[in-house]
C-alpha cells in the first residue's frame, strides 16, 4: 500500500492502492491530484511440466 500525504502542509491524508486519486486535505484545503505513473502489472507464467519436454 502507498501513503499518500498533502503536497502542502504534508498531513497523512491516506493509505492504499489507487491508480487516480484526488482528496482534499481537511488541514489546509489543498486539492492533491495524483495518478500511479506506470502501474505494476502481474506476470503469469504457465507452469514447465519438465517431464513434457522434448529432449533432442
């Protein structure tokens, strides 16, 4: 999970996982807009079953 925190007055306004967020701080009223820059996408492999494998 990422924290996120007001650009201005840096009060914790929230924790999780987001890919576009906007939240108004409840301290100093700064409207703080963020986005996930490049998101982690998961990788599925199929599993390698050794004993299907063709030995030249």
């Amino acid at each position: 999970m990422q924290e996120v925190r007001c650009s201005s007055c840096n009060r914790k306004l929230a924790m999780g996982i987001f890919q576009k967020l906007s939240i108004k701080c409840p301290r100093c009223g700064t409207l703080n807009s963020l986005r996930v820059e490049s998101p982690q996408y998961e990788c599925h492999r199929a599993p390698v079953n050794l004993d299907e494998r063709q030995s030249p």
